[in-house]
C-alpha cells in the first residue's frame, strides 16, 4: 500500500475540495454574515491560480444575478403593457362619448322643430276659429264634435295618452254618430284608429326609452337601496345596543335617573336626524319615473291588448336580467367591479319590486320569484369563480361585507337569500387560505430578519415593552439586575404578535354573518390551528432544514419553540376574550399549538444531533495515521484533540437547553464518535495496522473517555457516558495487553472481562496485525521464540474464526 505523509494528505484534500471552499466563498459574502477578510483570505491561501478560479466563480455567479434581473425587467413590463392598453380603451370609449353628444343635439334641434311646427299650427287653427265665427250657425251642431276632437289633439300633443283615448271612446259613441253626414267627420273616424295606433306606438317608445334608462342606472339604484340598507342596519344596531346598556343601566339605581334622561335626549336626538336625513335623501324608488309604465299598462288594457304587453314586459326584463347577471372579465381584481355588479343587480330587482305591488298583474310573485332563483343561482356561480381568483384577504374581505349588504338589502324587499349565506361559508374558507398564504410570508420574513440572540434589555423601560408584546413570566430573571438577557429571540413576540393578528383578520369575516359566539369562537379556533399546525410549522420545518442554521441557531430554536408553545395558553384566552365563550364549553375546540411546536423542538434536536454528527465525520476525515508505525507519538493525535475542544464549547451552548435535549446530543455524539473510530478500525481498505498504531490509537480513546468522564454535560449518573465508548475500550485492553487465553476462556460468560467484544471484529483486526508482523517484524524483540509466537497467533486467529462462524451460523 502506498504510503503518504501527513502534508501530502492535506495537500489532496485542498485541491479535491477547492470548488467546494470557492463556493462557500461566494456564499459567505453574498450573505453578509461573516468578515469578508476572513473569507477572501481562505481563497488566496497559498493555492496555485487562485485569483483567476475565484474570479470565474465570481463571474458565473454576477452572470446568474444578471438573468435573474433581467427576468424582473420582463416580469414588469407586462404591467406597462397592460396600462397602454387600459389607456387605449378609455380612448375608445371618449370617442363613444363624443358622439352620443353629438346625437343628443341633433335630436334636440328635430325636437325644436317639431315644438315650432306644433306653435304653426296652433296660429292656423286660431285663424280657422275665426273664420268657423263665421259661419257658427251652420257648424253649431259640429262645435261640439270640433272641440272633442280639438281636445283630443290637444292631449296628444301634451301626451296625455290615457285621457285621448278616453276622448276617441266618446267621439266615437256621442258626438261623430250625430254629424257623420258631414265630410271631415269620415276623415275623423278614419283617423281614429290611426291614432290609437300612433298611442300605442309612442307609449311603448316611452317604455322603451324607460327600460334603456334603468338598465343604464340600474347600479345607481342599487347603490342607493343598499346605503339605505346598511344604515337603517347601523341605526338597529346602535339601537339594540343602547337598549342593551340602558338595561345594564337600570341596574344601577343610583345613577339611573340621570343616566336615563341623558340617553333619552341621544336618543330622541338621533331620532331626529334620522327624520331630517329622510327628508333630505331620496329612497331608490324615487329615482326612477315609473309613469311611462303605468301610462302604457293603461294604454294596452284600454286597447284590449294587455296580455300582449305584461309578455312583452317580462321578456324584455328577462333579457335584462341576464345581461345584468352577466359579469365583466376583470371583476375579481378590485371590489368596485364586484361593488357595481352587485348595484346592478340590487337596481334591477327594486324595480321589479316596485312594479310588484304598484301594478296589477304585470308582474307576479311567481315571476319575481322564478327570476331571483334564476339569478341567484348565476350569481352564485358567478362569485363562486371569480372569488377564486382573489388573492389578497383584503379584497376577499371587502367582497364578503358587499355580499352582506347585498343580502339584507334583497332580503329587505322579501327575497330568500339563506343561500348567499351559504356560499360565504365557502368564500370564508378561502379567506382563511389568503390569509395563510399572507402569514406564510409574514413568518419567513420574521424569521429571515431574527439573530437568534437572547432578546438584551438595558432597563425597566425596555423590558415592559418586550413584556407588553409577549407574555413572560420568569421570577429568576426578575431578580437579576439590569442590564440582562431575555432567554428568546426577537422573533418570538413578534410572531406571538402576528398569530393575534391573524386571530383580528379572521374575526372580520365572522362579522355581520348571523352566527351566534360559540360558532364564531368555533371558527377563530379551527383557523388559528390551521395557522399553528400547517402554517408556521411549516415555516419552522423549512427554517431548520436551511443550510445555514447552525448549532447555536438551532439551540435558540428550541429556546423559542418552548416559549411559543407555553404562550399558547394565552392565545386561548385571547380568542375567549373576544367570543365570551368559556373554554370549559364541552363543544370548544383547543389550540394544537402544543403538537405543532413540540414537533418542531423535535425537528431541531434531530438536526443538532445530525449536525454534530457531521462536524464529527469532518474531524474524522483529516485523521492522519500511521497505521505502520513502531510506537506511538505520547500524546494524543492533533485532530481529535481538536474534535474534542469543540464539542466541549459546543456543549457549553447547550446550557439553556431542556436537560434531556443536551444529554441526549451528548451521548449521540459520544455514541458517533465511538462508532466512526471503530469504523477506521475495521475498514476494509486498512490492510496493515501495527502495534505502535493501536498504542497511539489507545491514546485517542483516553482521551476521549477523559472527556465523557468530565461531564461536558449535567445530568449523567456515574459513567453513563463513559460506556459510549466502552466497545473500543475493551478491544484495545485486549490487545494491549495481548490476553488471549482470558478472552478465549470467558468468552460467552456475563462476567467476562471483554464482554463486548465481537469475535469478529477482533479477528478482523488480529488479522491486520499478522499481515503487519510478516511484512514488518513487530514482535523482533521476540525473535528467539519467533516461531512460537507466530503459531500462537495463527491458534488464535483459528478459534476466532471458528467462534465468528458459529455466531454467523446462530445468527
């Protein structure tokens, strides 16, 4: 086998691991953490081209954070993009304007010509009327014909529609049948069903003209209808709420009559601003002129065409209807575009409430009814997907209060919306999802900004704010003197701080839904575990697996958890604050708060334990022995020497930690180190080992047992930890002193001395030491009783091997 020294090896392992350290490297000063002299310094460690390897690192990596912004230039221009085309269409829509203006005055200007037209006629009709004064004996059986029909235009220009057919009905069956001798009264009777005609023409325009106007303004309708709603909901509210403290109140007789004369003034107050603001503010039904409906129900009833017209009525609503329904593509991205559907909406119902009850049989409350539940159902379909899109709580919480004043505003004209109720149950569990994705975030920025340094406070000043943010309670620290150290980090009360906030944001959405307390308190709970168990567990298993939490972060973690999970007790009396339901309640649910930071504490002592463990194999990896050396050094190697100082002040860390977490990473590591030296022991890839290298050997193991035996960590009883590395003690005792026949004659017995060594471990390791012997002559100063010796060893080597198969057989 080849041999190297110890120079040689280190030099392979430098230059094995160069892109590894050039990496670490870059790491180190992107991340700020360390000095950069220390890290530029191990680059320029006396290695060959050093300079141009580290800046070819460098520059693949200024060349991956190139892309990486050149990627957010991309992300962000889709944004300007989209402002251009929003600008676009506003452009589009002024044009529209312009020329719906344009419109307007030309048909103001027809409009004036026919008011001009109408005053021309007017002039020739004064002027037949004198020329009619005339010849008054002949026309005086006409007069009264003349003046019915003069009325009748009259009331045609004026469009008093309803009372011109009044008068056609006694022109037709009074006056026309006594001078229908007369030419001019065919003429009239043939224009009369022209007129009715030309009624029933311009009437329903009117409707038209009507039914195009409250589709335009169907949302300010809705707007008004629910304000309304929603302050005569406030002014209930504020009322039962006075009742309630008036009731309070009267308990106190004391101060009753007093208190009691004071509120009835607030309240008779209130009462008359309420009445003022009546006044002054119109109800939706007020906005809207319903004479053309009424003016042409008429008219068609009159005409014997009524059935006609309700049909036609409702088909035109229900055309409405569904283009009211029908919802813009980007409504989900601000709540003015659910804010307006649902005006819409609201409008066009009003007035179909109104037509309702102020209309004989136009509408039905069948119709209305089959209506809502087709629109209800759109509706619902229609939040349903677009609430799927929203991503922010803030405007899936906005949604829910316009889906609140939209209820009560329909339930208030008598429409059913038990389901609208419903579907907030649903948009609620989606809310709590926004939130949690929000709080996601929250909980990996505070833990990205913490130190994991116990919280310093320098006076009573300071320690009251920590103390007012999170609930500490410790009577040994209170004693200490100023300045001291608070045993958590900074991110325990903010995270404390933000699980309360997560409690406020999930409040909001309990409010205005008709629940009682237990079911809102029932809610708080159900949300707040999924914050604590799905949440911030997450965000704590994925902050121990970074690589560069290390020991000391990952003892501070534990420090945390602890704190969190005591101050779980005080979020339960939080959320029983705010619902006023006892936590004895038998149908009350518990915080899981226990489970989720006990599995968390576990995940960061699993990771310390393989962390130690890893700094263990790195120690073990730059042994450097001799294994063909004649004696040992006298002292025990540099390397573990080393191991040992550092798991010594790492465990000096551990003092703030619970006692069975540091004893059982003590032992652990106690357990890894005995077994990987074992392991360098038998490994397959040692062929020869002498003497002088378990003497050496025997020296590391010392010292190793001098570590165990000065109690790095409290809490062991008698040698305890000692016995980790018992296995290693009894085998190198054996060959030490080379007592073969002890070992052979006790072997299997309790009482054995070398109990716990494995028959085959010690012939693999025999076996290393005869190679040695025939290469390298080690027992020379046996060399008279050579022959012997070698037989005796080749005896050995035989029972153990027989004792090695019979155990391989049993096993």
């Amino acid at each position: 086998m080849a041999r190297k020294s110890k120079s040689d090896m280190s030099e392979l392992y430098l230059e094995e691991n160069k892109d590894q350290i050039y990496e670490n490297a870059l790491a180190e000063i992107q991340s700020f953490e360390l000095p950069l002299g220390t890290t530029l310094r191990s680059v320029y460690d006396d290695q060959p081209n050093a300079h141009q390897r580290f800046m070819e690192k460098l520059d693949a990596c200024i060349r991956n954070h190139d892309r990486e912004i050149e990627k957010m230039c991309n992300f962000h221009h889709q944004g300007f993009v989209d402002a251009i085309t929003e600008l676009l269409k506003v452009r589009a829509d002024a044009e529209k304007l312009k020329v719906q203006v344009t419109d307007t005055n030309r048909r103001l200007q027809d409009a004036g010509k026919e008011v001009i037209a109408q005053t021309e006629e007017i002039i020739r009709c004064r002027i037949q009327q004198q020329n009619i004064t005339t010849v008054v004996e002949k026309l005086q059986l006409c007069l009264p014909v003349l003046e019915m029909y003069s009325k009748l235009k009259e009331q045609m220009n004026v469009k008093r529609y309803y009372s011109a057919l009044k008068t056609m009905e006694q022109l037709e069956n009074l006056y026309l049948p006594r001078v229908s001798q007369y030419r001019f009264c065919q003429i009239m009777i043939e224009n009369l069903p022209k007129l009715r005609e030309e009624i029933k023409e311009i009437s329903m325009s009117d409707l038209k003209d009507f039914l195009e106007s409250i589709r335009k303004h169907s949302d300010k309708i809705g707007e008004t209808a629910m304000k309304q709603a929603q302050q005569q909901k406030t002014f209930s509210t504020t009322l039962q709420k006075q009742n309630n403290v008036n009731y309070g109140r009267n308990m106190h007789l004391g101060k009753s009559r007093i208190w009691e004369s004071k509120n009835e003034i607030t309240l008779k107050r209130t009462f008359e601003e309420e009445d003022e603001h009546e006044e002054e503010v119109l109800t939706a039904q007020d906005l809207v002129d319903f004479s053309p409906v009424y003016r042409c129900l008429h008219i068609y009833s009159v005409l014997g065409d009524g059935e006609i017209f309700e049909n036609y009525y409702r088909k035109q609503r229900r055309k409405q209807a569904r283009l009211v329904l029908q919802p813009q593509s980007s409504m989900h991205e601000t709540v003015e575009g659910y804010r307006r559907y649902f005006s819409q909406i609201v409008g066009f119902f009003v007035v179909e409430d109104h037509i309702l009850h102020v209309t004989q049989g136009l509408v039905t409350r069948t119709y209305t009814d089959e209506l809502w539940n087709m629109a209800l159902s759109k509706i619902i379909a229609v939040l349903r997907t677009h609430s799927s899109y929203c991503s922010d709580p803030d405007l899936v919480l906005e949604l829910k209060n316009l889906i609140v004043v939209f209820a009560d505003t329909l339930q208030g004209y008598g429409f059913p919306v038990n389901r609208l109720f419903d579907l907030l149950f649903e948009i609620r569990d989606q809310y709590n999802e926004t939130l949690l994705k929000k709080w996601s975030g929250l909980f990996r920025d505070i833990f990205e900004a913490d130190n994991y340094s116990p919280i310093p406070v320098a006076n009573e000043e300071e320690y009251k704010i920590v103390i007012s943010k999170f609930p500490f309670q410790d009577p040994e620290l209170d004693k200490q003197c100023f300045p001291k150290k608070l045993p958590m980090s900074q991110s325990v009360p903010q995270i404390y701080i933000q699980v309360k906030e997560f409690i406020y944001a999930s409040l909001k959405f309990s409010e205005s839904l008709h629940r009682s307390s237990t079911e809102i308190d029932d809610m708080l709970r159900k949300s707040t575990n999924l914050l604590l168990t799905r949440t911030l567990s997450s965000c704590l298993q994925n902050l121990i697996k970074k690589p560069h939490i290390g020991l000391t972060e990952l003892v501070q973690i534990i420090i945390n958890t602890t704190h969190l999970e005591q101050a779980c007790k005080y979020l339960e009396d939080f959320i029983t604050n705010i619902t006023s339901i006892s936590q004895v309640t038998v149908h009350t649910a518990r915080l899981y708060g226990l489970s989720t930071f006990k599995d968390a504490r576990h995940g960061a002592e699993g990771e310390i334990y393989t962390k130690l463990n890893q700094k263990i194999d790195e120690f073990i990896q730059i042994a450097d022995y001799n294994w063909t050396m004649s004696e040992s050094d006298g002292r025990a190697s540099g390397y573990l020497m080393d191991l040992i100082n550092f798991l010594r002040s790492t465990f000096q860390v551990f003092t703030h930690l619970p006692g069975k977490v540091a004893q059982t990473a003590c032992m652990s590591a106690c357990q890894h180190l005995s077994t990987s030296l074992m392991q360098m022991l038998l490994d397959t890839e040692l062929k020869q080992i002498s003497m002088g290298a378990i003497q050496q050997f025997n020296l590391d193991v010392i010292q190793c047992e001098l570590f165990a035996s000065s109690e790095p960590v409290p809490g062991f009883q008698g040698d305890t930890l000692q016995l980790a590395f018992i296995d290693l003690r009894q085998l190198l005792d054996l060959f030490m002193v080379w007592d073969w026949s002890t070992y052979l004659a006790d072997y299997g017995q309790s009482t054995s001395k070398y109990l716990r060594v494995n028959p085959s471990t010690a012939l693999t390791l025999l076996e290393k030491m005869k190679d040695t012997n025939k290469k390298n002559n080690i027992f020379a100063q046996f060399r008279k009783n050579d022959r012997d010796k070698q037989k005796l060893i080749e005896a050995v080597v035989k029972q153990l091997r027989s004792l090695a198969n019979c155990m391989s057989q049993h096993t």
